[in-house]
C-alpha cells in the first residue's frame, strides 16, 4: 500500500500548492474561487485518466483512492462551488442580505448531515466495516447512496461522491462561521450574562460554551432529561439558565464541534477525568 499511495502524492502536493497560489494571490473573490474550481477540475480529470489506464493493485488500494483520494479533492471542488453560488446571489441582488443567505445554507447544511446520519458516522468516526460496500465499484446499491450518480462506474463508487459532498459541507460550515462570526473562537470561555440576576452561589461556570453545548446535546441523546423527550431547545435553556451563560448561538457552536476532527473532545476529557479520580482514590 505505500507505494501505492505514493503514485498520488506528487499529484495532491501540486494540487494543493495551485490551491495556494490561488487563494494567496487572486484579490477578487469570485475571480479567485472560479479559478480554484477550474484547478479542482483539473485534478480530479487527472485522477479520472489514471483509473482509465490503470488497475487497481488490489481491493485495499481501490479503497483506499475512493475514500482517501478521491474525495479530497471532489469535497473541494464541491465547496468552492458552493461559495460561488454562495456569494453571487448576493453579488447580483437577489433581495437577500449576506447574513441571511449564509444562515439559510448552515440550515440546509444541517439538515443534510441529519438525511446522513447513518453515513456521516461512519466516516467521522473512522470506520472500515462497510467500506467494500461504499468504496468499491460495481458494489453500488442505491438503497445504501440514492443521490449518487452512478452512470460513471469506472470514476463512481457508492460512496465517494457522498463522502465528498459531508467533507465540502464541513468545509463550507467553517467558511460561513468565520464570516458570521470573525472574533468568536471554539475556546471562548463562557462568560456571565449580565441581564440575568445575581444568585447566591459563588460557583461559575469556567467551562467554554462549546464545551457546554457538547454537553447538552448529548443530554439530549442520552435520554437525560423526560425520557427522552426534552427538546434540545429546553435544555439549553436550562443549562443557559444554570450555568449563567448565553446559549443563544449554540446551534452554530454545534455545527462547529460538530466540524471538529473529535466532536466529543469534552465528553472524552469528562470521562478520562473521572477515570483518573477513580484510579487515584484506589491507590
């Protein structure tokens, strides 16, 4: 497999580095992202002529270009043309302001992750299981991915193109939070609002609002709160409520830690905590 994988590393490293060139040296936007689409095009051509002319080694190194290749690079190119639609809608006047046109994609964005749940776990959590289902051609089954175009069987697996459009979508959701929300950090530390009043505790939350959004979500999961049946709404409320913070972005925050390479880094630290508590009182 490493010499396998070596076949496409000149041809990433030139593609990221034409990406960065782009990015760092075109001022206008629109101008800039239309030509990291046409670099992205470029690509992923290239890859598509490599798979016409050669064959795969194996079933390993089949996998591993269509789910570690592959999709890299067609999250990419999905994601500037998603920005491009993004902003000329704007651009040409469509009566919507910017912040309305970029929370309305964080909606659809999320809703999507929500039709692939099932899917999107599976790839943020690293699993390999079914990969010769999602990952190798002639396995497709449109049960498994009905959005996929499957016409190109020698390009398309059952899997890649949803792959690709999960990793454009984690892409885009940091984009728009970093317009959205330029000063905001996933460390901001929880600060207390000063609407509410004063309580006789001198206990105060020191934990960050993501961590505390992390936590109420999985509250909600857990079946924490009536049975099940809270809304993820309510308990933010009353951790807002209990912990004396604002917690009326927490769906963006959710988004980005649900962007993170570990979005339960808190619930890990939580539980790793009280093992180690554990371990010392034993001793």
């Amino acid at each position: 497999m490493p010499a396998f994988q070596s076949t496409f590393e000149e041809l990433t490293q030139s593609w990221q580095l034409r990406l960065q060139d782009a990015e760092a040296g075109e001022p206008d936007l629109l101008t800039r992202v239309e030509t990291c689409i046409h670099i992205c095009e470029e690509s992923l051509l290239e890859l598509r002529q490599w798979v016409m002319e050669h064959s795969f080694p194996g079933r390993d190194c089949e996998i591993y270009f269509f789910k570690q290749v592959k999709p890299v690079i067609m999250a990419r190119y999905i994601y500037y043309q998603k920005i491009y639609r993004l902003h000329i809608g704007y651009f040409n006047g469509s009566g919507l302001l910017a912040k309305e046109r970029m929370e309305r994609e964080l909606q659809t964005i999320a809703r999507y992750f929500a039709d692939n749940a099932d899917f999107y776990t599976y790839y943020r959590m690293g699993y390999t299981h079914h990969d010769e289902l999602y990952f190798v051609r002639g396995a497709y089954n449109w049960k498994i991915c009905p959005e996929v175009n499957h016409f190109d069987g020698i390009f398309s697996t059952s899997g890649d193109g949803k792959l690709a459009e999960l990793m454009a979508n984690e892409l885009l959701v940091k984009y728009i939070d970093t317009i959205l929300n330029p000063s905001l950090k996933l460390t901001e530390p929880a600060t207390v609002t000063a609407s509410r009043p004063a309580v006789a505790s001198t206990l105060q939350c020191t934990a960050s609002l993501t961590d505390i959004v992390e936590l109420g979500y999985a509250l909600q999961n857990c079946g924490f709160f009536n049975h099940g049946k809270a809304s993820i709404k309510e308990i933010m409320a009353l951790l807002a409520d209990a912990f004396k913070v604002d917690l009326q972005k927490s769906y963006h925050l959710f988004l980005r830690l649900r962007a993170r390479k570990n979005p339960a880094k808190f619930l890990d630290e939580l539980k790793a905590a009280l093992l180690r508590h554990i371990e010392s009182d034993d001793d």
